[in-house]
C-alpha cells in the first residue's frame, strides 16, 4: 500500500522534481542517484524546520540547487553541495559524514559553505572581515562562491518575509558587491535581477512606478521589434543563417540608474529595448567573420551609428562577455541597439564562468577571468591587509567597465575605466610602476596622472633613480597599483628608520656614548619629534642634521612639548612690582597676566585676535593692541604691519608688549609666493614636501605656467616661524624652484 502523502510533502517532491528536470548536466543515472541521496539527507536534517515565511526550510536548498543547475549551468556536484549547504550548520550532520556518504570533493565545498555562514545568513548583513574568510574559499573551489550567490539570489526573492528594516539592510549589501561579483562572474541575467530586487525594497515606490511604465509600454515595443526585425530577417533567411530575434529590455534597475545619472525623466530613456540576433555559426567559418556578415546585412537596411560599434568579439569584456553591438537608425527616426552573438556567446553572456570553462580547452589562452581570479589570489594572499581595507579594494576589482590598453609591442591590457598611467605601468610590472617618470599615450608625452581610453598604445619611461611616492596613491586605480605602491613605501620608510638609526649610533659612538631612553628623549624633545622612529626617520632622509649633536646632550633642555602654547602679556621688567592702586596700574596688572590658551579652544573662548592684515604665526615680531571694538581681547599684528604701524603713531596708549612661547597644537595661516621653470613631476614634489615630509596642511594652491615658467602662491598652516623657515629651505633645494618667499603684509 502506497504512503499518502500530505500537501506540503506533495509539493516538497513536486519542486524537487522539478529542480532535478531542469539541470542540464544531471542526465545521466547515476548523477541523479547522488542528487536524490542529498535530497534525501537534507530533507531528514531540516525535518521540522521552517523559514521566517513559514515555508518548510528544505524548500530553500532546493531553490538555490535549482538555481545553480538550471541557472548557473553548473554540475552535479554543485546541485549535491546547494542541497546539502545548510546541514551542517544548522543541524546535528557532520563534515565527516557527508564525506563518509558524498565523497572528500563535496565535503570541501561544504567545509567551505560551513565556515562562512554567518556572511550571507538572511538575519545578518556583511562585515568585512567574514566576507574576506568567504573570498578564502577562492583558493580552493570558485563554486563555494557561485552557491553563496545562488543562495543570496534566493534569499533577495523571499525578502518579503523579512522586517522591513532588515530588508534596507540586505538589498544596500547586495547592491554594494553582490550584483556586481555576479556580473564580474559573467552571470549577466542574475546580476541585474539582484539590482531589481535592490532597489524594490530600498525604493519600493520608483520600483513599481517604472515596473508599470515599463509594461505599459510592451505591446508598443512588440509591434516594433516585428517591423524593425522583418527586413533583417529577410536578409538573414537569403544566407540560410539559423537564428532568433528577440527584444531585451533594459532593467528596472538600469532605466533608474540612467534617469539619476543622465537627470532626466523616463519619457528620455530611448533605449529601453535592444535587438538581439543570436545564430547557430557554420563550423567552417569563423564566428568573428559570420558576426560581422550579419553586421554587413543589417548594415544594408538600416544606416549604422559608427561612432557606437562595440567590438566585444574581437577583444572579450573582462568577465568572457562575447557580442557585437551595433547601432542603427531604427525605420521611425529612432536609434536601435542590435546585439548579434553566436549560440556560443549567448550561453557565456547568460551563464557566465560555467559556460566559460565548458568552452575552454586545453590550448585556449589564459582569459581576463582567470587573470581576474589570479589577482584576486593575489589580493587574499596579502595576511596584512587590513578587512575594510580589502573590502575596499576588493570593490575595485569587480569593476562593470574596463578598458583595453595596447603596449608599444601591440599586446593588450585590460583596465577599469578611469585607469592612468601608471596604472598601466603597474600592470606591466611593479618594477616599471616604481620607476615610471611619465608616459607615451599615442606617441605624445603626458604625465603619469593622465586617464587612459580604450585603444591608447602607451609606453612608460622610467628613471632609476625615482622610487615610489605617497601621492601616487591616489593617482591610481587598481588593487595592483596600490598594493605594489603600499608595499614600497612601507620598505622605503623601514630602511630610513634602520639608516638614521645606524647614523645616529655612529655620531654617538664618537662622542664616546652609547644611545638610550635618556638621550633619545632629549633629542625628540630638541627636534619636536612624537616618537623614536619618526625622529630616526628624519635623520635617515638627512632633514634633521647630527652636526651640533655634541652641543644639544649638553644643554639643561626643558621639554618643549607641552598640551598649550602661551601667549604672554605685557612682559617687563617691573612685572614682579606690586601694581600701583590707581587704575592705570590695575589695569597693567590685568593685561600682565599670561593668557593660556589650551588644547582645541575656540575663537570664542581666546584672549586674543589674530589680525587679517598680516596673519602674524609664532616666531614673528608682534605687538598687540587692546580696546578693540570695546571688547577685552586684544588684537595680534606683525610689528611691521602697516596697521600696527599706524596704531603706533596714533594711539600709543593702546600697545600692550607681547611674546610667543613654542607650541605644536594650533596652526597659523601664512601665504608664500613660489616661482620657477617647469619641468615633469614639479607640482607633485612641491606638495609631497609641504604635505607629505613635512606635515604642513595646504589651504589653497595657485599656480600656473606659461612659456616654461610657472609661478604662483599657496596658503599653508604653519606652527611657528621654525616651521615656516624649514619649508622655505626644503622647497628651495627642489630642482625647477628659483624663488619661494613668504608673501609680507603691505607696507
């Protein structure tokens, strides 16, 4: 007698079923014999459980099984690993016995899908550090990742069940790197249902509003594609091509994203539909030449746009993406994509990395996907990289839009969009980045910082005696590039510290004295420095000088550094005198008192103003003056300000003396004038001196070039007048630097 069995089993065997119809690659029977034994564990494992829709739990394995089969392309070992992804986890099942039951191959996919759980749970958003243990599994088996995005596929298609709260969550992490590691993956379809997915629960009222915009619009869109498509037909049916027209609509998520970065409405978007052409190819032709005959016959109806030809045949986008995309004038006045691919090509454009590897051969070239994988290893195989750090650059990895760079000897790169330079220089090898002086785009001289397009021949020059520079951080776009730059200005750094340590201890060693705690105190004290290695650092670059070495070991020094600077008022000779009980001398007496001015205060609380005429820093002569405004602060100038100047002749009675003492915490706004003949890289070494070696903030930079000159002035925050005078020196040892002056107040 049969078992009756009840809806909810009746429809758990009917989805299974049907999951196991769909795959592909699970025909033969012995495949389906290992497909139907997982089934049978994990539906014994979840027996009971149920999802936050209600729905019994095992629905869920079965859905991302199905997705990786029948979606993904992928094989039996994959649909058993999607079916089996939960068990151990989340019930008593163990590693060891789905090894026992499954085989090692399987188990390790398990393991991997096990370790990283918590990143893609439907309760838990992404942290950066889990995500990083999950891009791990990389190393061992691509398919622990291609399940992970099975399954967030299918947990962003029952996100309905989910507070509302959770849902923002989810959708803005899977925006963030989901989508786009599907489309790097080559899974184009999957990708844009995961950006709709996003943005109907991020925006659910502009989701459903173009949905309906959308739809309304098919029947329109259905009459055209069957006059549009009914020349070309004509013309493909004469050369006895096999083939299907269809029309693909641009996404939901991909019609917003235009309006938002076009700022126009929706009545604007044209292009809400391609033409797409996919024919079975003739063995003996190849498929290259049958796209561009197509082309050629399309050509012969409608008139082309050739500055929209999009050759993807010739040179594959970085994710195995293969199409020629052409544009034409459609017969109502209107522009039309046509999208003409070989069965071949739509298989890798709609399931991505399977379908790459199932048409991949031994002699096949190393593709820009497995380049991509092998950077990716690169980037994991980095322990110091900091977990957002990686996540950060992991993000520009997976970029949508790349560029292809040709090398003087006609080999081609490929980019993201917004490379430079040296970006290339870096792709080439790291040896070329850290020695690139500027570049040859298209036989003409640019500097390093220049933005590549698609189709530039470039050729680095490099000098032996360069090496790696901060800023070039942010010249650069790849992981690559930064890595590399990272990594030799960590280097760099650690051999100024070991050589002006090493010089150091000789400079002692003649004095007969061995470093320690109290001689490396007084000299960070003397040379204002916040710790051992910066100090060694100085030494090493040879800003700090160890001539008078000798004289400052000597010295009875104070510590100079202190948590507020002083600004002294009304110092004299008689300051120590009782004051006098008349008015004048209380209020000498008032003004006598020092004005401490501590860590972070505001204008509002300060004793004192800073005149605007002539911004006078610590170091500077100044004299104050009191009564301004019949306010109690008094007002800074230079001595030689031309106010001071004249407040001096006229109103005497309102100067009251005043002394800076050192400090570090604040800073003062001062204005040089810089002039000098222009040569390659002059601006960068200018401000990696003011920025980068010598700590100086830059307020504003002006300065411009004409017949090999250039000249200018910046507005930079200094301490003191110290400080001031080491930048001077330190800009005017810059080959191309003829004059560096501080700009005084008016005379």
């Amino acid at each position: 007698m049969s078992e009756i069995l009840t809806a909810e089993e009746l429809r758990i065997v009917r989805e299974f079923n049907a999951m196991l119809e769909s795959c592909a690659r699970c025909n033969r029977r012995s495949d389906r014999a290992l497909i139907r034994k997982a089934f049978k564990m994990a539906r014994e494992a979840h027996k009971g459980s149920v999802r936050m829709s209600g729905d019994p739990y095992i629905l869920h394995p079965i859905a991302v099984a199905r997705i990786v089969g029948e979606e993904m392309g992928l094989g039996v070992k994959a649909v058993v690993s999607a079916l089996l992804h939960d068990v151990v986890e989340d019930t008593d099942f163990s590693l060891e016995d789905i090894e026992n039951n499954f085989g090692s191959k399987i188990a390790s996919i398990i393991d991997g899908l096990t370790k990283i759980s918590g990143v893609f749970d439907k309760n838990s958003s992404l942290q950066a550090e889990n995500f990083r243990k999950m891009l791990l599994t990389l190393s061992d088996d691509v398919r622990v990742i291609l399940i992970k995005l099975a399954d967030r596929l299918h947990n962003m298609r029952t996100l309905d069940a989910l507070p509302p709260h959770k849902q923002m969550k989810i959708s803005a992490e899977t925006l963030y790197l989901y989508a786009p590691l599907a489309h790097r993956m080559g899974f184009f379809s999957i990708k844009s249902e995961l950006e709709d997915l996003s943005l109907k629960y991020r925006n659910p009222k502009v989701f459903h509003d173009l949905s309906g915009k959308i739809k309304s619009r098919e029947e329109s869109h259905k009459k055209f594609l069957e006059e549009f498509s009914g020349p070309i037909k004509t013309q493909l049916d004469k050369n006895n091509i096999h083939y299907e027209i269809s029309g693909r609509y641009k996404s939901i998520f991909s019609v917003w994203h235009k309006m938002q970065s076009k700022n126009i409405p929706f009545e604007e978007v044209y292009d809400l539909m391609a033409v797409r052409i996919v024919f079975e190819p003739f063995s003996e032709i190849p498929e290259k030449t049958q796209c561009w005959n197509i082309y050629s016959m399309i050509t012969d109806v409608y008139m082309p746009k050739p500055e929209r030809i999009r050759d993807w045949v010739s040179t594959p986008k970085a994710n195995g993406y293969e199409a020629l995309h052409a544009t034409v004038m459609g017969p109502k006045g209107n522009w039309v994509e046509v999208q003409i691919r070989s069965t071949r090509m739509d298989e890798i454009a709609e399931r991505g990395f399977a379908a790459h590897w199932k048409y991949k051969t031994d002699s096949s070239h190393e593709s820009e996907l497995d380049k991509w994988l092998k950077r990716i290893r690169e980037l994991l195989s980095n322990p110091q990289t900091d977990a957002l750090e990686f996540l950060d650059d992991f993000k520009l990895n997976l970029f949508a839009s790349e560029i292809f760079i040709f090398t003087p000897k006609g080999d081609i790169k490929t980019l993201p969009v917004n490379s430079t330079a040296l970006d290339f220089a870096y792709e080439i090898h790291s040896e070329i980045g850290h020695k690139a002086i500027g570049a040859k785009v298209n036989h003409r001289l640019v500097p390093l910082n220049h933005i590549l397009k698609s189709g530039d021949q470039v050729e680095i020059i490099t000098s032996d005696i360069l090496r790696p520079r901060l800023e070039w951080l942010s010249t650069v776009v790849t992981v690559k590039a930064k890595t590399a730059i990272k990594d030799a200005l960590k280097a760099e750094n650690k051999n100024r510290i070991e050589k002006g340590k090493k010089l150091l201890e000789e400079q002692l060693l003649e004095l007969k004295l061995r470093p320690n705690a109290r001689i490396i105190q007084k000299l960070m004290t003397e040379h204002e420095t916040t710790s051992k290695d910066e100090l060694y650092s100085k030494i090493g670059t040879g800003i700090l000088q160890l001539d008078n070495l000798g004289e400052i070991l000597k010295r009875n020094t104070k510590n100079k550094w202190v948590n507020y600077w002083k600004l002294q008022l009304g110092i004299s000779s008689s300051r120590n005198k009782k004051p006098s009980a008349s008015g004048t001398g209380a209020q000498k007496s008032e003004y006598n008192k020092p004005v401490l001015l501590k860590e972070n205060i505001s204008h509002a609380e300060a004793d004192y103003i800073i005149a605007g005429c002539c911004n006078p820093i610590p170091g500077d002569n100044v004299i104050a003056f009191r009564g301004f405004k019949d306010s109690d602060k008094v007002v800074i100038h230079q001595a030689k300000c031309k106010n001071a100047v004249r407040l001096l002749s006229s109103r005497s009675e309102m100067v009251v003396p005043v002394k800076w003492t050192t400090h570090k915490l604040l800073s003062f706004l001062v204005k040089i004038a810089i002039s000098g003949y222009d040569r390659f890289g002059i601006y960068n070494d200018i401000t990696t001196v003011i920025s980068k070696e010598l700590n100086v903030n830059i307020r504003s930079m002006n300065l411009s070039s004409h017949d090999g000159i250039w000249e200018g002035t910046m507005d930079l925050y200094v301490h003191d007048t110290k400080d001031l005078n080491n930048l001077l020196v330190s800009l005017s040892k810059l080959k191309g630097v003829d004059t560096v002056t501080r700009v005084e107040a008016e005379s």
